[in-house]
C-alpha cells in the first residue's frame, strides 16, 4: 500500500485528488512547534529509505495506528518552537548521501544513515527538506547555501527565493509546496506567476517528469507530501 502524507491543515479538494495515489493521511499538530510549520509533514516525519518512519516522539502513538503496516521508530528528541528544535528531522537522502545541518539531525536518524553507510553531508540550513524538492534524478532549490554545498556533488538547481505562500511567514519553500511519487511532481498550487516559472518547467521536462497541479489557488507551502510505500 502506498500512503500519501498530508499536512492536518492540508487543502480538502486537493487531498482528493491525490487519493487515486495510495491513501491519504494527514499529521498531527505538534502544539509545542510554531503555527504554520505544526503541521508539516517534514517537521514532523521523516521516511526513511528502507520504508520505516522516523516520526515525531510526542505523537508516536497517533502515528503508529495510521501507518499499521509499518516500522515506526520515534524521534530521539522532542521538538520545540525555537530553531533549531523544530529541525531535527527536516533532512533528506538523495542517493547515497544525507544531507542536513548534522549537528542538529535527531540522533535515531543521523544513526540509521551511518548504519547504512551514507555519506554525510552538513549544511548551514537546518530546513533542508523544507528548502528543497528532491527527486531520483535531481533536486531544486533557491537555498544558495544548499546549492553552493551540493553542486559539485549532485545535480542540483538554483531559483529564485520566495513567491511561495506559508502561513504566519513571509514565505515558504519549493520542496514544502510539492512532492514527488515516480516522474511525478505534484505543486500545491499555481506558480506561474513565479519569477522561476519557466526555468523550474524546463529542468523538470530535461528528467522527463510530469507535473500536476492539485489547486487553481497560488502555490503554498504545508510541508512535503510524502509518498510512502
């Protein structure tokens, strides 16, 4: 089974159309992490690439009973509003590297990923999977610190910052407004009006991706959607 994670606040008619995908489910809130990120799927999951779930300790039980089929590990740590409390799972893998800002990374997962012979890569940015949109064959971003960090080790893309919405901040990120499942890329919403526009079409058309647009509204950060099989 695939599941297809949301954030609690995400859209209603958008998680609709993503039903035909696997089943949708959506997180939970973590009171103690600032409104507007609480509920992001990002902050508060991190899929591993074996399948299991790292996920946020103070809602392990919650999540356990979602994801019945899987192995749910909880966070070492609790998250908290101050940064950097709220990143400690907010990493990705993209092949065999892991990257995150590693002094901060939850030890449950920065564990996993020595265990499983990654190469450890540190950034600045401790929002690494917020700020990026990660796919089999390249990532996007409009972190330059990201960029400059990873562009002599993978294929990554630079765009311009902002013009995504994020609630109760000035703005969000590219790879908290999508997800990815195969060679598709899904946007919470319309982007042609950002300044990247045609530049984020045609690296996405180079990998011979898709793309679908689950809303008319302008493009929102919620948070990843995870595609978990």
């Amino acid at each position: 089974m695939t599941y297809v994670l949301v954030a609690e606040n995400f859209p209603e008619e958008s998680a609709e159309k993503l039903k035909k995908y696997g089943q949708v489910v959506r997180t939970k809130a973590n009171k103690n992490v600032l409104e507007g990120l609480d509920t992001h799927p990002d902050i508060l999951v991190h899929p591993l690439p074996s399948g299991d779930l790292i996920v946020d300790r103070d809602n392990f039980d919650y999540y356990k009973e979602i994801f019945k089929d899987k192995k749910i590990l909880p966070s070492h740590s609790s998250l908290s509003a101050k940064y950097p409390g709220d990143i400690r799972l907010n990493a990705f893998a993209f092949k065999k590297i892991f990257i995150h800002n590693l002094k901060e990374t939850d030890q449950v997962i920065l564990d996993y990923y020595k265990n499983e012979g990654f190469d450890l890569v540190n950034i600045k940015q401790g929002y690494a999977k917020c700020s990026c949109l990660v796919t089999e064959d390249f990532v996007i971003t409009s972190d330059g610190g990201i960029y400059e960090t990873l562009k002599d080790l993978i294929p990554i893309y630079k765009i311009d910052q902002g013009q995504i919405e994020l609630q109760n901040f000035n703005y969000g990120f590219i790879g908290g407004a999508s997800g990815v499942l195969g060679k598709k890329i899904f946007f919470t919403g319309d982007f042609s009006h950002h300044s990247s526009h045609e530049e984020i079409l045609k690296i996405i058309n180079k990998y011979d991706y898709e793309i679908e647009i689950l809303s008319d509204e302008t493009i929102e950060d919620y948070g990843t959607i995870f595609f978990i099989k």
